[in-house]
C-alpha cells in the first residue's frame, strides 16, 4: 500500500480530487489541518532557518544509531 499526502485551502480543488478518488476507486479520508499558520509566520519562519544549535554532533548520533553499520 501507498499514501499520497496533498494540502489545499481552496474547496474546489479538494472536490476535484475527491472526484478523482472515487472515479479511481481510491479509499480517502478527508482531515482538518490542525495547526493554522499565516503565510507571513510560515515564511518568516523559514527565513529565520531552524536552529539545530542543541541537537549537538549529528555525525556522533549516527555513529551510535547505526552501530551495525561503519560511518566514516
């Protein structure tokens, strides 16, 4: 089995492609998006980039994860 995830605020295309669904023979399932974001926050917050500055070393993460595999 696949999943196909799509977003859209507009009610005409989520008609479109629950049409599709159904002529296809495709179970759906239509949810709310839970978090509301304006565009402005959305993209002030990638403009700002995401700090990573406490998740420490990632190659040492993976070399412990993975310890069944060599990391070089």
């Amino acid at each position: 089995m696949k999943r196909i995830i799509l977003e859209t605020d507009s009610k005409k295309d989520l008609l479109l492609i629950t049409e599709l669904a159904e002529r296809l023979k495709i179970k759906y399932k239509i949810e709310p998006f839970k978090v509301k974001v304006s565009k402005k926050e959305y993209n002030l917050f990638l403009d700002k980039g995401v700090d990573i500055s406490n998740f420490g070393n990632p190659s040492r993460w993976q070399r412990k994860v993975r310890k069944d595999r060599k990391i070089i």
